[in-house]
C-alpha cells in the first residue's frame, strides 16, 4: 500500500534573532485508503487560535495572566514611542541643516564639515575591531572547545568578562590615558582610542561568540569526530560557520559602541578636526564631533546634523551585517 508524505513549511529562528531558517519538516499519514487518520492542519491552527471574548473569560478567572498582559504590551508601546520619539525628533532637527558645506572634504570653522569625522570613524571602527575581533573569538573557542569541564579559569574569565562589560566608558577612557597615552607614549593620537576600544569591546565579543559557540548542537562535533576529523578540524570547519550568525551579532553590538563612543575618545584620541593619516595623529569620530560642536552651543544646528548623520551610519551598519548574517545562514541551510 502506497504512502503519502505531505510537506508542511514552518520558519523557525535559529540562534540569533536575525537569522531566520526555513525548515521543511514532513508528516507521513496513513495509507491512502484510510483518509480519516490524515492530519488536517488548517483544523489544528484553527484549534490554537482564540475569540477576544473566550481571552476576557480566561483573563476574568485569572487576573495575574489579564495584569501581565497589560504590563507586557504597556511596555511594549513604550518602547516603541520612546524609539519613535527620538528619531523623529533627531530628523525634525537634523535633515533641515544637512547642507553642501557640512561635507566638505576639510574641516573648518565655518563648515563644520563631518566628513574628516566621518572618515575618522571609520578608521577607528576597523582598527578596534582587528584588534578585538580575533583576542575574542580565539578566547571564546578555547573555553567552549577545549577548556576541561569544571575548570575554574573558564569561570573567573567569566564572571571579569561579564564585569568589564558593565564598566563605564569613562573609566576606558581613564584606563587608556593613564596607560596607552602617558605611560606607553602614545599620546592622544587614533591608535591610543582603538586600543582602548578594543578593550571596552572584547567582553562583548568574547561573551557572545561563546554563548553562539555553546549553541551549536554536539552532534554536530559527534558527527565531525566520527568521520574522523581532529579537534581543530572540527573547529574551523563545523563549529564556526554555525556559529557564524551568532559571532556577527557580537560584532555589530561591538560596532555600535565604537561608533557611539564618546567619553573613552576624548581622553585617548583628542579632538583634532582632521584627518589622521598616520596611527599617531590626534583624531576625532562622528560621536566626538556631534558631542564638541554640541557644547559649544555656536554649532547646534551642525550638531543636530551630525547626529542624522551617525544615525544613518548605524542603521545601515546594521542593514549590511542582518543581510550578511541572512546570506550565510542561507549558504549554510542549502
């Protein structure tokens, strides 16, 4: 007797947030002539969805469940007008002062041109993450992959990673004047900032490249071993491209903290309005930029600018990372 396999399409999220994969999971029904055991879905998503007036009578026998709900979605629209709020009022201010002259190539009292910041930003974006990115990956996969369970250096690195995290920037800021600038002579210059960046951010970096790497199934290493392959194989050819989506969330987050980052720059990297052009030059990122032509109070409308400016620059910082993460997880599932 003949079988009949039917596809039922469902999307799931796997690991990250912004990484959906579409998972084909099949049903087997029973032979085709005994049609009355066949599953009908539509009839089961009919089951699972409910009248507002059958909700009021659950809500009515239990009023925690009714207080939740008020407080979730109340929270909820917060949120939502409070993000709302600001980047509205970020571009009422902003996009009205977006000129010719604040994108001149040089900066000068008169144009408050961003784009030296601009560029700066740049510049300190890349360098941070080249020093972080791979300190924290490395660290990450030796405590997940080879790291004895039960080790107590995996905790104490643990417990400090998730207590740098919490650190303010100022204290960075601090950090990387007393050492980077005055004691190692580097001065106020761009590789003073990214050094100090790079610091700020190797917690997030490490912590979530670990939890990505502690969320890829142990089959997937059982498997890998069985066929053979070593230890750093199994690594670098299985662990991490499934744990890809998870390491560029941590990467972006650590992107946009850079890019923000105000008070650790002012005290390493300066405030010059130019271009650096070697890692020794003092410097100046969007953020310091926004930040210093804002306290002045001769430049708010130019400040107000900047700040569309940087908004744009995050988003779309975010745009290319969720279709990156999008692309690979796609490679992965084909």
């Amino acid at each position: 007797m003949a079988e009949r396999v039917e596809g039922i399409k469902t999307v799931v999220a796997c690991g990250d947030d912004r990484t959906k994969n579409t998972i084909i999971s099949t049903k087997k029904t029973a032979p085709e002539d005994d049609p009355s055991s066949i599953v009908d879905v539509d009839s089961i998503e009919a089951i699972n969805k409910r009248t507002w007036s059958e909700k009021w009578a659950e809500y009515r026998k239990k009023p925690g469940s009714f207080i939740m709900f008020i407080l979730v979605h109340l929270a909820t629209l917060i949120t939502v007008l409070s993000i709302g709020f600001l980047l509205v009022y970020v571009l009422v201010k902003g996009v009205p002062n977006l000129n010719a002259d604040i994108f001149s190539w040089e900066y000068t009292s008169d144009n408050c041109s961003l784009v030296p910041a601009l560029i700066n930003t740049v510049y300190m974006t890349l360098l941070s993450l080249l020093i972080a990115g791979p300190i924290g990956i490395f660290a990450a996969i030796y405590l997940v992959e080879y790291a004895k369970t039960g080790n107590k250096l995996v905790g104490v690195v643990r417990i400090t990673a998730e207590t740098l995290t919490g650190i303010p920037s100022i204290v960075y800021g601090l950090f990387g004047m007393l050492f980077f600038t005055n004691a190692c002579g580097l001065r106020l210059s761009l590789i003073s900032g990214a050094l100090t960046l790079a610091i700020m951010v190797l917690p997030v970096i490490m912590r979530t490249t670990e939890e990505a790497l502690m969320a890829v199934p142990k089959s997937y290493r059982e498997g890998s071993f069985g066929l053979g392959a070593g230890n750093l194989r199994t690594v670098f050819k299985v662990v991490l491209p499934s744990a890809v989506p998870g390491i560029l969330s941590g990467i972006i987050l650590a992107t946009g903290r850079i890019v923000g980052e105000t008070a650790a720059l002012i005290y390493t990297a300066g405030s010059v309005a130019k271009m650096a052009t070697k890692l020794t030059d003092s410097t100046r990122t969007l953020a310091v930029h926004m930040y210093l032509l804002s306290k002045e109070g001769l430049h708010t409308d130019q400040g107000y600018a900047t700040a569309v400016v940087l908004l744009v620059l995050v988003v779309l910082i975010n745009f290319a990372s969720d279709k990156i993460a999008g692309k690979v997880a796609a490679d992965k599932a084909n």
